[in-house]
C-alpha cells in the first residue's frame, strides 16, 4: 500500500489551537488592572482634596475661637508688677464673663478709659454696688480691708501716698487697681470702670517662653485693720 504523507504548508495553525493576538501600541495588557489603577489615583486625589478641605476648616474654625473667645494683649511696663511683668504676652478668655460676671481678684483686661485705645490688664478690688476707699495703700470695701499679698508695696495702714475719698459703684461698675499701687494709672486716677469696657478675663502667659503658664487670680479672706 502506498502511504500518503500530509505536509504542514504553515499557512494556518491547527483548528483546535488558539493564536494571541498581539497588543496594539498602548493598549492595556490587563484592562482590569488598570481600571483598578486609575480608580486609585482618583482615590489619592480625592483624599488629597479631603485633607486639604480639613485643613482648610480647622484653620477657620480656629479662627473663629480665637476671634470671638479668645483674644492677645500685651503688659507694657511695671504697673502689674510683680504680678506680671512688661514684655509677657497674655491670651484673654472673652467667653468668661457671658457665663458669669468679674469677681473680685480677677486679674482683667479692659479698654484703656483714657481713650488711647489700648487693652490694659488691672485687677478687680470693687465690684458693682459695693463702698470702695483707699487709705494710702490699704483698700476698704465695705468697711472691711483687703488683705492683698500681690501688691508691690507693702499695706500700710495711715499711709498718706494716695488717698481716695469712699465711693459707692453702681450696678454696671467696677473698681479696678494695679498691683504695683506706686502707678496711678488706674481706678484712683479714672474712677469706676464700666463693666462693658471689660475685653476678658487674663488666662495665660504664653511669651516670652521662660514665663509660660496659667494667670493667677486672687481670692480673698478679709480683716480688720490693725
């Protein structure tokens, strides 16, 4: 017999065998995978724009603390000594007093009643409706004295330095003293002080930084006179 030998011509493959088609230029191997790419990128960019959008309303949101309950003020020389002293910078809490009034001690800080239109911080001796005198430096409220550690000079009773004839405030008054009672520039030289001229209530000394810490403010135990 004679045996018929078939010869591949190399013009096609095999019926049952699959050819991969090669890719164009450019064209995606895996069309999965590079959705997936892009559904990243588009993720990264979006938590980008999220992240700025945050930092973006924490700024604002800041902004408006520090406006409206928080505010700066300066001590310029040594009229608050030895309490604070010239150069500290203070932050001011303004939402103090929308919950509840100055009480006496408070170390405040107002509008300047000369009309310089500077703040300037002064401690609260009187407040509304009470009987203030000055009897050199000791302070009588109410017929009683102060006893006030935090003044720069010492109390004496019968001094004659600065004299203050007994005053009554009225509902929308206070009286109001620098610790260091050698300057004037206070309540003994302006009178009472409105309340509405009252910026805030001193809460921290944040400059320079060997000085950083919370405003004390006084709490008294009166006494008699000696």
């Amino acid at each position: 017999m004679m045996q018929t030998t078939r010869r591949s011509t190399g013009r096609g493959a095999p019926l049952n065998q699959t050819t991969e088609m090669p890719a164009y230029a450019g064209q995606p191997a895996d069309a999965a995978e590079t959705i997936e790419e892009i559904w990243d990128r588009a993720n990264a960019r979006g938590g980008a724009l999220r992240a700025l959008a945050e930092v973006v309303v924490m700024a604002v949101i800041m902004y408006g603390v520090y406006t409206f309950l928080l505010t700066g003020a300066t001590i310029a020389g040594t009229t608050m000594a030895p309490t604070l002293r010239d150069g500290q910078q203070l932050l001011v809490s303004r939402s103090t007093y929308l919950l509840s009034p100055p009480q006496r001690g408070d170390i405040v800080v107002l509008r300047d009643p000369l009309g310089s239109g500077r703040i300037v911080a002064r401690r609260v001796i009187g407040l509304p409706g009470e009987k203030v005198e000055v009897r050199g430096r000791q302070v009588i409220v109410n017929n009683r004295p102060l006893n006030e550690p935090y003044a720069s000079a010492p109390i004496l009773a019968g001094d004659s330095m600065t004299s203050v004839v007994a005053l009554e405030l009225g509902d929308d008054e206070l009286y109001a003293l620098a610790d260091n009672r050698l300057s004037l520039n206070d309540s003994r030289t302006w009178g009472p002080v409105k309340l509405d001229a009252v910026v805030g209530r001193a809460w921290l000394v944040y400059w320079p930084p060997d000085s950083i810490g919370i405003v004390t403010h006084h709490r008294y135990e009166q006494e008699t006179l000696p």
